[in-house]
C-alpha cells in the first residue's frame, strides 16, 4: 500500500523520473513508428503482388498446358475458389515509340477472367477520376480536367476490350497495355501522379521534332516473340505491330516498368500455343496417295484420312480464392483439383509432381524476403538504440535511490520488508513505464496517422521530401498501426523499465537499515 | 520502581533483557568495536534512558533493540548474545520476525525526524500503519487508521496540519510527527534516539512533554537515548553507557541521583512528567 502511495508522489514530484519517462516515450514512439511504416510498406507491397497475381498459380512455363479452360472450369466450381484465368507468360522485345529496344515481360490475358482473379480494371491509369489524389495539391492531374473526361471514358473501355480502333482504317485491333514506365514517356510527379511528355528527337536536317506521342491515343509498339514448339524446341521469331490501347500502374516498379498485357489469343497465336491440326502420320494412306474428283473426274492428290488436334495451351493457371481463404489453402485445392485432372489427361498435361503450383508469396519470395529482412533490420537497430533506455533508466534509478537512501532506512525502520522495499522501486519503474509508454504509443499513433501531413509540412518549410513517389512507387507513406504491434510495442516499453529499476530495486532491497538511516 | 527492575531481573520476569551483546563495525577493514557485552534489562511500562558521550554505542544499543541490525555472535568463549522482548530473542529472530517486530511491537522516533518529504504530515503517520497491515489490511483498516493518526496529531497540536508536508513545518512540529508516526500502531516499546538532540529547550521539553504524557495514558514501555543529563533525570531509570559498557551493571541507577539544576530536567517539565 505504502509502495502505491510513494510511487504516486514520486511520480509527481521529482524530474528525474520525467526524464524517464521521456525516454521511453521517445523510443516507444519511435519503434512504434518505425515498424507501422515499414510493416505497412509491406503490406502494401504484398497487396500489390496479390493484385497482379492473385492467391495461387498452376504454371508450366515457355511450352504451357492444355485443356486449360477444363482445368479453369473445374477450379472455379469449387466453393473457396472465386476465380480462375488462364494466362500466357513469356517474354519479348519491344521497339518503343523513340526506336529503343527492350525486353519485356509478356502476358497473354483474356480480360474477363484475368479482372475476376487480379483486380487489373484498378490498375489502368489513364481513366477518368472524380476527384484529384490527396498529394496533387496543384491539381495537374489530367484525368480530374472535366474536359478529359469523354476521351478518358474511352482510353479507359477500350483498356477493358484491350483494342483500339485504327485511326487510319478504323478498324478495330487488338490491343496491348503497357506498365506506365515502360515507355518513359509518362513523368512522375512529386504528387504521385503520371504526366505524359511530348519528347523530342533529332532529325537528319539537325533539327529537332517534337514527337506528338500518347500511348492510349496514338501510340504502338513492335513486339517480337521468340516461340517454341510444344516439344519445347524453338522456332523463329514472330513480330507484330501492337497498338496501346492503355497503360497500368500496379505499384510495383519492376512490374511497372517492364510489362506488357496483350490480348491472349493474339499472344498464343504468335508464340503457336493455338489450337492446331496436323495429319495423323499412323492413319491409313499416305502423301502421295491419289483419289478421283467428283467433279472433273481427274486424279488429285487424297485429303488427310485422320487429323490431330493439338489444343491450345497456356503457360499460366492464375487463381484467387474467395474472401476469408488463405493462399496456401487456394494451393492445396489447386493441387488436389490438378492431380486428378491430370489423370483424366496422362500424357497430355505435365504430371502433377512436376508442375508448378504455389502461391503469390512463394512466386515473389525473394523480394518479399528483403523486404522482411530491411523491416527487421531497422527494428533491430531502432531496438539496440532504445534498449539503451533500460540504462538511462538504471541510471537514473540508481541516482534516486541514492538519494532516496534515507527514505528506504526509515521504511525499515517502521516495519518494511526487504522484498516491500524492491517493489517501491520496481512498481515505480513499471508505473514509469507504463506512463510513459502509454504516451509514446499515443505519440507514435499520432505520427504515424499523421505521417504523410508532417512529411508534406517538412517538405514545404524545410525543403526535406523523405519519402519521394518519384523514387518509391508508394504515392502515400503507409499509415496503419497495427493494435498487436502497438501491443508488443507497449509491452516492451513497461518492460524496459522494469528492467532498468531491476538492480536499483536489488540494491535498495539490500541496503543496511542503520546505515541507510545515517546517510548524509 | 529499582527495586521493580532489581525484582524483575531477579524473577526473570523483565519486559526487554539484553544479555552479553557485542557489537563491532568495520571501518573498511579496521573492525571497531562498539559494545562490549552490554547487558540491559527493562520492565513493561518502565521509562529507561541510555546515557552517554558520543561514541559510547547507546544508539548501536537502540538500534540492536530495536531490530535494526543484529548483534556479534558469539565468539571467544563468549556466551550467547541475547535481546528478549516480550519472551521472544530477537537476536535469534528471521528477517520476517524483525520485520514484524519493528512493525507491529516497536517505535522508533529519531533525532533528525526522519519524516518522509513526499508525503504529507498524515500521510506520514498513517504510512506506518500501512506497511503493517499490509495493502488488503489497511484497505480493511483505513478508516480507523486514518481516524487514529488524526486523534495522535490532534493531542501533539498537529490537528491543522495534516495537509502539510514536512518542509512547511517546525523542527518541533515534525518531530511530534515522528512520534505520532511512531505511535501509529500502538507499539508495546518507543525507541527514543536522542528525540530532542536537534531541537532547543524549550521545544526539546515540550516533546519529552508529549512522550510522557502519552505515556502516563498508556504505559508505554520507554528506551531513550541521550547524552543530555537533564533530559535523563526525567527517566525512571538512567543507564549509563561508556565505550560500549554499561556503567554499574545493567540495572543503572534511578533518576534523581545527582540530579543537575539546570536544563530539561523536571524543573522545566512542564507537564510535570512522573518522575519516580
């Protein structure tokens, strides 16, 4: 009771244990602060790769499987499974506008299933916006201008049909999307947000030619595939020209900056994953057998007795679950449904130990791993230099008890016990920190609240932009926090404390009353 | 009331009895002995005071009695120290035992007051009675402890100051609140320690006032330490402590013998404290 009653007017009339407090205070606030930023740079990550790619995915990569929409159809009729597209991944070279070169990831979608299974109608940047986003305080935006609104409806639809009309013929092609920093003709603004460039070139005369250059209205590339059989072997290279009928901003810059979505059809037809036929070689007749046209009477060389279909194939399965499953329960489903779908196909799919079927996490493990790994790393320094608050703490401790000597003689000498005497002390470091935890909790959930504000006003008054959206393609600073984390966070706060009064309390516990009582 | 001690000692029957008691101190390796076999004996209700220079052990001894620190063992052939209170050898008692000793059987009032700076004049009181009862017990007792501190502090003329803390108050002042303090839980024996050695004669007489009126009402057992002559005299019993031994034995010699004619001696008691 005596304990309760000396830490509460401790607590209130000595500095030192501000001090204290104080400190955990700062390093509560800063951990705190520390792991919502970084924990939410990678959720944000994680949602961004999920997006793009769903929960899980059945590949065989470069030669690709058949009877992909069979499999399609039977993963969807499972109750946790929401969607499922096929896709064809590879990859390419493009020409740009501007005559580089590049390669380029490649994806052969069919829009409906592919928006289903990764949100990908989110992700077309050139779309008409009602209001303009929170950083662009010089409203630059182009799709807020009301004026855009018509021609950004149609840049954003004909994303959606992935073609575009020819504005020569005015026929309708089939269209690709580009990441939006694939081209380089897109500038990043300090806000976040995309402006399109009218670029320059030299000509032969010496001159330079402004190049008139949007990629949704007028832009196309040249894409060349290399194809392989389905034996895997290569053939030659196939080119086409293709429109951009829009442009994707996914969040990820290696996505952003080096991917094409293409119509799938179009991608199978070129890489000649489409359904195919050929004469069956162990059919009866022959190439050079004959038989009599009906209509002349003539001899002509015999039509094919037997032919093979060979179907189309895809490399890719991708698969989202529905809401509440977790991606390795999307894989086990995708297992099961795949093993006895190869069954019913031997021979014509690859066997079910060899494909690959894993979730979004394992396909980005290694990006995700560093990102774990940085968020960890800055935790455990942040965490080396605020376990020095257990010192600071020890220290001042040890100086109050000190000068509190003669208080813990006259404790003693009316009745206290050695164990009573500790917990004064230790109680007093837990209420300590239990305050000052508390408040730096409160101050951490503040800042972090109000992160992208205090940045914007540090980038204003002081010139300091830490967080750029040019550099990192986040547009805000993640400003979550978690309960748990400020959960643990506290806890270790309260912690730090006590183990700082620890040996303060030890020392004051063992104190010689007599002596304690003399002390000057 | 000699012949009461003599009687006492005799029958075995004495309240508090130090037998054979040896201290000694380190001056970092230098051991200093203190007391050198002191032996004491005091009666229930009896008012006994030490009597010595500086340096002659009286608060070494008070503090042994009370349970502040624990005497040399036994060594040399010597016998086995001894400090029986009430039937029991605290010299031989566990930490828990002395804890509870100096809680619930003894009180101790200092020379500098020792007042706790935080806490205010009740406060400081009623913490005594805390640490007794422990959190559940002083919850369970807190009215009636409170209610108690209120009526100590009222009868040493402290009833407007409960609110204060110890720095708004007179040397006087904060000594009658060590005595309440040290009354709080109705100890069997006060532990005086020169209880007037920081104050003038007047305020000094006013506080022996204080101790012995309370002890006329309640026949509290007294052991009081000074060096002051006069503030002896006012004692039952006088027991005079030179370099760590006891002057004649264990049993001194009643007050009143060579009485001084001056200082707080009974010619300045202005309550008129029994002096027998």
């Amino acid at each position: 009771m005596y304990q309760a009653l000396l830490t509460r007017r401790y607590l209130t009339s000595k500095l030192m244990p501000l001090l204290a407090m104080a400190a955990v205070l700062l390093s509560v606030a800063t951990i705190l602060i520390t792991w919502s930023v970084m924990g939410g740079f990678l959720n944000t990550l994680l949602n961004s790769g999920r997006t793009l790619i769903g929960d899980a995915y059945i590949a065989w990569p470069n030669v690709g499987f058949a009877h992909y929409e069979e499999l399609s159809d039977r993963l969807e009729e499972h109750p946790r499974i929401e969607a499922a597209a096929p896709v064809i991944e590879t990859y390419g070279m493009v020409r740009l506008p501007d005559d580089r070169v590049e390669l380029i990831q490649v994806s052969g979608v069919d829009v409906e299933s592919y928006t289903r299974v990764t949100g990908f109608g989110d992700t077309l940047w050139w779309k008409p916006l009602d209001k303009p986003a929170r950083k662009d305080k010089q409203r630059r935006d182009l799709r807020v201008a009301p004026d855009n609104r018509p021609i950004l409806q149609r840049f954003l639809d004909q994303g959606m049909a992935m073609e575009r009309p020819d504005p020569e013929t005015g026929l309708v092609l089939p269209a690709g999307i580009l990441g939006i920093e694939v081209t380089g003709l897109n500038y990043r603004t300090a806000g976040g947000i995309y402006l399109p460039l009218n670029p320059t070139r030299n000509t032969p005369t010496g001159d330079f030619e402004s190049l008139e250059m949007f990629m949704p209205r007028n832009g196309s590339i040249s894409l060349t595939l290399l194809s392989l059989d389905s034996t895997g072997k290569p053939t030659d290279p196939v080119s086409r020209v293709m429109p951009i009928s829009n442009e994707f901003q996914s969040g990820i810059y290696e996505v952003d900056s080096k991917t094409l979505i293409a119509p799938r059809d179009v991608i199978q037809k070129m890489l000649r994953m489409d359904e195919a036929r050929r004469i069956d070689p162990d059919a009866a007749g022959g190439a050079f057998d004959y038989e009599v046209d009906p209509d002349t009477g003539q001899l002509r060389p015999a039509a094919p007795k037997a032919e093979i279909v060979d179907p189309a194939r895809v490399t890719t399965l991708l698969i989202r679950g529905v809401p509440g499953s977790t991606p390795e329960e999307i894989r086990e489903i995708a297992e099961e449904i795949y093993e006895a779908f190869a069954t019913r196909h031997a021979g014509e799919v690859p066997d079910p130990f060899a494909i690959q079927i894993a979730t979004w996490e394992d396909r980005n493990r290694t990006m995700i791993a560093a990102v774990k790994k940085e968020t960890a790393l800055v935790l455990v320094i942040f965490g080396i230099i605020c376990f020095t608050t257990v010192f600071l703490v020890l220290a001042i401790f040890w100086s109050m008890i000190s000068e509190k000597t003669r208080d813990i003689g006259i404790l003693r000498a009316l009745g206290a016990s050695t164990a009573g005497v500790a917990w004064l002390w230790l109680r007093y470091g837990a209420a300590i920190g239990v305050v000052g935890a508390t408040l730096g909790v409160v101050t951490g959930w503040l800042i972090v609240h109000n992160i992208n504000g205090i940045h914007d006003w540090m980038g204003e008054t002081f010139g300091l932009v830490i967080w750029d959206p040019r550099v990192y393609y986040f547009v805000e600073i993640p400003r979550e926090v978690e309960p748990v984390k400020a959960a643990i966070v506290f806890t270790a706060g309260v912690m730090t404390c006590v183990l700082g009064a620890f040996i303060p309390a030890l020392r004051s516990a063992r104190m010689d009353p007599v002596k304690s009582l003399r002390f000057e | 009331m000699m012949a009461q001690a003599d009687q006492a000692e005799e029958s075995g029957t004495a309240f508090l009895r130090v037998e054979h008691l040896h201290k000694t101190y380190k001056l970092g390796r230098v051991p200093v002995p203190v007391l050198h076999g002191v032996e004491l004996s005091v009666n229930k209700g009896e008012c006994v005071a030490i009597l010595g220079a500086s340096g002659s052990g009286k608060s070494t001894l008070l503090h042994l009695c009370g349970g502040l620190d624990r005497p040399d063992r036994a060594r040399n052939g010597n016998p086995r120290p001894s400090i029986v209170f009430d039937g029991k050898d605290i010299a031989r008692a566990g930490k828990r035992e002395l804890d509870r000793y100096r809680s619930h059987d003894v009180g101790f009032v200092f020379q500098f007051y020792h007042l706790l700076p935080e806490l205010t004049v009740l406060e400081n009181v009623t913490v005594g009675a805390m640490i007794r009862y422990g959190r559940f017990g002083y919850m369970a007792k807190r009215g009636e402890c409170n209610e108690r501190a209120r009526a100590l502090l009222e009868s040493f003329g402290l009833g407007h100051r409960l609110k204060h803390r110890s720095s708004q108050l007179s040397g006087g002042e904060r000594q009658r609140v060590a005595i309440a303090r040290a009354l709080i839980n109705d100890p069997e024996m006060l532990l005086a320690d020169e209880p007037t050695g920081n104050l003038d004669r007047n305020t000094g007489g006013a506080i022996l006032d204080a101790i012995f009126e309370h002890r006329e009402r309640t026949g509290l057992t007294v052991l009081m330490v000074t060096h002051d002559e006069a503030i002896a005299e006012r004692a039952d019993r006088v027991v005079r402590l030179v370099d760590g031994r006891v002057e004649g034995g264990g049993s001194g010699v009643p007050s009143g013998v060579d009485r001084p004619e001056s200082g707080i001696g009974a010619g300045q008691s202005a309550s008129g404290a029994p002096v027998r």
